[in-house]
C-alpha cells in the first residue's frame, strides 16, 4: 500500500551486492544498492525481517517459494507510527484501509496491535485507538 515491495532476508546472513545485482538484472530491473524498479513496481531490499510482535511471521506458499510477512497487527501499528510522527496526512488514507481491514478480521489480535501500540519503541496506543474508533463509527 506505500508504493513499492520489500523483500526482507529470513536470517541475519547477508545478500552479497554482486548476487543482489545479478539477480535483479536477470530480472530485468533498473536501479541501484537496494531499490530497484521491476517491470512497474518499485522494489527494495532492506535486510533482515524484524518482528516485534510475539506473534509469528505469517507464512504464503507460492510457485517460486516461501513468502514471510509480518504480522497484520505489527504492519497496522507501524503504518500508525509514520502517519503521526512526523505528521503526514498523505499517509493517512493507507492507515484506514489498514484499519478497515483489520476491523473487519475476526482474527485480527487487537490486544497484540494494543501491547505493540503502547511499547516505548511505537508509542502510539491512543492514535491506534482514536482510529480504530473512527472506522468503527463510519
């Protein structure tokens, strides 16, 4: 929802630049470091997969391998975290789709997103609330 595509390694092990460069050229990408553009999309590769959450890392099987993401309830409170510090208002809409998302999941963990929220690293429990409050009242 932010424009481009993080890819994120599993373990702490480096990708060496040269293999990281090959295989984006093989795939037909332009760009330089770790943010390439492939085909339309805009690509980075910033390191190792973080998760603060005590919620595991959701796993999608796919034709080309295994895909990791981050928890929902970590991706709502971090995209939170960005719309209110510094304030961006022009992130903002892609925070309540977010929220309607989870809002509408019957799985989404509010007390994970709640305990992440109120952690010193975020720190943004009452945004997390005040908006979900908004959504729900829509």
């Amino acid at each position: 929802m932010s424009g481009d595509i993080d890819f994120c390694r599993k373990s702490p092990a480096a990708i060496p630049p040269r293999l990281m460069q090959e295989i984006i050229t093989e795939l037909g990408g332009k760009g330089v470091t770790r943010s390439w553009e492939i085909c339309v999309f805009y690509v980075d590769l910033p390191g190792f997969l973080e998760n603060e959450s005590v919620l595991p890392n959701r796993e999608l099987e796919t034709p080309y391998g295994t895909v990791w993401s981050i928890p929902p309830e970590l991706a709502l409170v971090d995209r939170i975290l960005v719309v209110y510090y510094p304030p961006s208002s022009e992130l903002l809409p892609t925070a309540r789709k977010m929220m309607v998302a989870a809002v509408g999941d019957p799985e989404f963990n509010w007390g994970e997103a709640e305990r992440l929220a109120a952690l010193p690293d975020f720190g943004i429990l009452e945004e997390l609330r005040k908006l979900r409050e908004e959504i729900e009242n829509e």
